[in-house]
C-alpha cells in the first residue's frame, strides 16, 4: 500500500517511516522540515502542494502538528492554520483523490478540563466517551480537526480513523515549575504512569488500520489495559 505520511521529520513520523516499509508499504514522507525521512518538503497548508503529494496515495497517516510545547513559541493562528486548515487540505484532496483511508493523530489533550475532577471528587474515568472541554488553542484546534473528519466521513464517506493519543514528544514540559522541580527523565518516567504512551505502540494501531476498510468512524486512545474495572453509577464529567 502506498501511505502517504505527514510529519515525517518529526519523532512519530520517524517511527512512522522507518516501520512501515519493512511490513510491505510504500512510504511518502512530508514535512515541513528536511530530515532523511522526508521525501517532499512544504507545507501542508499548501494546497497545491498537498494535491501534488497525494498523487496514488491509498492511505494518509496525518502525523503533523503543531502540539502542546509549541504553544510557547508559536502563536494561536500558526496552530490554526497548521492543525485546522493544514488537515482541511489533506482531507479535501484525499477525499479528491479516493484515498482509502485516514488515520488522524489527535490528543488526549481535547478531554482537557474534563480530565480533572472537582476538589473531593473521585478521579476520572478516561474512555472515548469522556466529554471534551479542551483549555488551550492546542485541544481546541485539534478537536475541531477530528471534527473535520468527521465531516468528511459523514459527507464524502472517506474511512476515518481518530487516534486520539498520550504524550510521546521529546520537548520538555511546558509547565515552568514542573521543569524547575524535576529533572526531564523523572518526568517523563512518572508520566508512563497515567498520560504516556511508548512509540511503538502509537505507531501499531495506525498500521493496523490500513488493512481494510470500516463501516463506522471509530475514536480510539491507544493505551495498556486498565487495571481495574470502571466503578459502578461513576457519573460523566459535564461542562461547568
């Protein structure tokens, strides 16, 4: 199959590019960024650069982002026009050009006020059903890029998958105070606990759903099996 592969200079479009060959797939790396994994280089808020890109592609694995570190160096319109109109381009032209499928790499950021529980509250229980209540530009515009999927899902029936992932960047925390009291390895150590997720397995389901088509349009978070099942009558998190 032939996959198309978006951020591909970056460290899951890296995992991303060097994996899928050696399962038998063609492999098109874009990005913004020159590496040795890029094979086109601009951006995808380009559109003629993307219709260009999508040539044959069968399946796009849509991996670039503007993310949670970049929120102190980049402004709110560069996260739009990156993480909004840079997927509306993608999606239009895969859409054009009868691409398969489209696997989407979103956050568990969109849950954002959701994911934490009012002072006395039990912690919350975090499955696909969580409510959204993203708190910065980062959730908000990747929750209105997995609706843009959606929509052409709903409009064009272009199988969509959401991906809807843990951590795994390599930037340090954004929060000063978690910097200046932790070194960065502790950090991200403890973070395997409860919000990040190894490489490997960001990059497995994204294959594993190239291999055929869907009839629904599934949100997933990959993640390890909960050790523990979900408390009975929990109530839903709602909107304050």
């Amino acid at each position: 199959m032939k996959i198309l592969i978006s951020g591909s200079s970056g460290h899951l479009g890296e995992a991303l590019m060097s994996t899928l060959p050696g399962l038998g797939h063609e492999v098109i790396g874009l990005d913004l960024v020159e590496s040795p994994f890029t094979k086109r280089v601009g951006s995808i808020t380009d559109r003629a650069f993307v219709k260009c890109s999508m040539k044959g592609v069968e399946a796009v694995i849509h991996a670039e982002t503007l993310h949670k570190p970049h929120i102190v160096t980049h402004a709110g319109q560069d996260f739009v026009d990156t993480n909004i109109t840079g997927t509306l381009n993608l999606l239009e032209e895969a859409a054009s050009g009868g691409v398969a499928c489209f696997i989407y790499t979103s956050t568990t950021s969109v849950f954002g006020g959701a994911l934490t529980p009012p002072v006395g509250a039990p912690a919350v229980w975090v499955t696909e059903d969580l409510m959204s209540i993203p708190r910065n530009i980062y959730g908000v515009t990747k929750k209105a890029a997995e609706d843009l999927c959606e929509l052409f899902y709903r409009k064009h029936r272009l199988t969509c998958l959401i991906l809807r992932t843990s951590r795994f960047f390599l930037e340090e925390d954004d929060h000063e105070a978690t910097r200046r009291e932790y070194q960065d390895g502790n950090v991200k150590a403890n973070e395997y606990l409860y919000r990040r997720v190894d490489l490997a397995d960001a990059v497995r389901p994204r294959h594993d759903f190239t291999r055929g088509r869907h009839d629904d349009f599934p949100i997933a978070i990959p993640a390890a099996t909960a050790p523990r099942h979900k408390p009975a009558g929990r109530p839903a998190r709602t909107r304050p």
